[in-house]
C-alpha cells in the first residue's frame, strides 16, 4: 500500500473518493449445489430446527452459544420467533438441498452500513450439518453475498477465545486472526475474551477462487469424500495483504 500523508506530513489512510454506504442485507434467500439459506420463520422453520439440534446429546453445540438450550419444543420456537423479528441480529435457517429440511442457522449482526462492516454469527449447526459440504457452502453463500452483491469492505467472525473449533473454522474459511479483546463480555455468568477474525475486500478475489475449486463437482469423488481440503486451496491462494 502506498504510504500518504496530509499537509503535515502525518501518516493517513487510503482515499475512498467513491465510497457510499452499503444496503443492510435483506430477507432473501441465498441458494447454492449442497444448501439453501431462508430468512428464519419460526412456523416454517421450528419443528425441523428442533429435531435437528435435539440429536446434539447434551447440547454440546450450546456451549460457547449467548443462551442456555431450549428445555422444550415451545421454548424453542418462541425464541426463534422472537430471533426472526430481529433487524439486526437478522437470522436465516440453512437447509439442505437434498432433503429440503432445515439443519441450522447463522445469522448477519453488528451491521455498519456507513462503513461496509458486518459480521457473521449465532451459528447452530446441527450433527446434520456440521462437517458437510453444505456448512461449507452456507458460510460461502453469505460471504459472496455481502461482498459481491452488497459491496461491503470488512467481514468480521468472532467467537470466544476458548472456542477452538470455532477458531479452527474460521481459519479454515480465510479469516485473518487479528487479536483478543480481553474482558469483552460477560455471558452465562463467566468472562469471554473474544478472538476477532476478518476477511477484507481486496482479500476477497482469492477466498472466494478457493472457495469455488473447493465446491465443484471434481472435487469430491464418488463417495462424496473430497480430493483436496479447503485448509489446502486456501494456503495456496495469494497471500493476503496485511496493513
């Protein structure tokens, strides 16, 4: 990056003539060959969520999650038609394409319009959906869609510090560790420090060409079984630059 300075010869940031504010994401549905995520409605959605995340014993998943997992059936879609109303968390079920069922959910938050920042989050995979082609997939769709059809600049994953499957996916996924905030939140009654990770959009060309070699069909063999990691195109791509 070219290094600029004001009249006062002080370093300052690269200039953004063109930039405008982005659009908020919308409740459209994003599809793609393994998944199809659908803008979260609790009588659509709850009875296949419930079945889904109740095969997790013991609520493993729910651990390092802001709330407790549900006690009943009713518990459970009240709060996902209470999470379904938001703006901001806005909130989609993932589905799987073969099936039709609904397997899981992620959400977009702490969106900056002014800005071109949004994060990705509240990610409920079920046994169903995690370490599938279709988790994968999902976490794709909404990456392409905030920065090729939204035009935002910054893309953000966070998760607590001792989360270290959550630290290992997002890695996987081509985020950028860029440090822990100490003392960031109080949850279920304990500390969290968050790990924040990124991805930004001159990083974004090479993720998402590793992301569509990782997805074709001549990536998986017969069995499904994949021929070359997403950990492995990633590493190939071209280094991502650093400020």
């Amino acid at each position: 990056m070219i290094e600029r300075t004001d009249d006062f010869g002080q370093p300052i940031g690269l200039s953004l003539p063109d930039w405008r504010a982005r659009a908020r994401p919308s409740r459209i549905s994003l599809s793609g060959e393994f998944c199809r995520l659908e803008p979260l409605h609790a009588d659509r959605h709850a009875s296949e969520l419930y079945a889904a995340v109740s095969e997790d014993i013991g609520y493993k998943n729910w651990t390092y999650l802001s709330r407790d997992p549900p006690t009943d059936f009713n518990q459970y879609r009240d709060w996902l038609a209470e999470m379904a109303a938001s703006e901001d968390p806005l909130f989609y079920a993932i589905l799987d394409q073969r099936s039709g069922a609904a397997v899981g959910i992620a959400a977009y938050l702490r969106m900056d319009p002014a800005n071109g920042v949004i994060e990705v989050g509240h990610l409920n995979f079920s046994p169903r959906l995690q370490r599938t082609a279709a988790a994968t997939e999902a976490m794709f769709l909404m990456m392409r869609h905030v920065f090729d059809e939204l035009g935002y600049r910054r893309y953000e994953w966070k998760c607590d510090s001792l989360n270290a499957p959550s630290r290992t996916t997002a890695q996987r996924l081509g985020f950028q560790y860029e440090g822990t905030f100490r003392q960031a939140l109080v949850y279920k009654g304990r500390n969290r420090d968050s790990a924040w990770f990124s991805i930004i959009d001159r990083d974004w060309p090479a993720i998402k060409n590793a992301f569509e070699q990782w997805l074709a069909n001549d990536n998986f063999d017969a069995s499904g079984k994949q021929r070359n990691s997403l950990s492995q195109l990633m590493q190939q791509a071209p280094t991502q630059q650093k400020d």
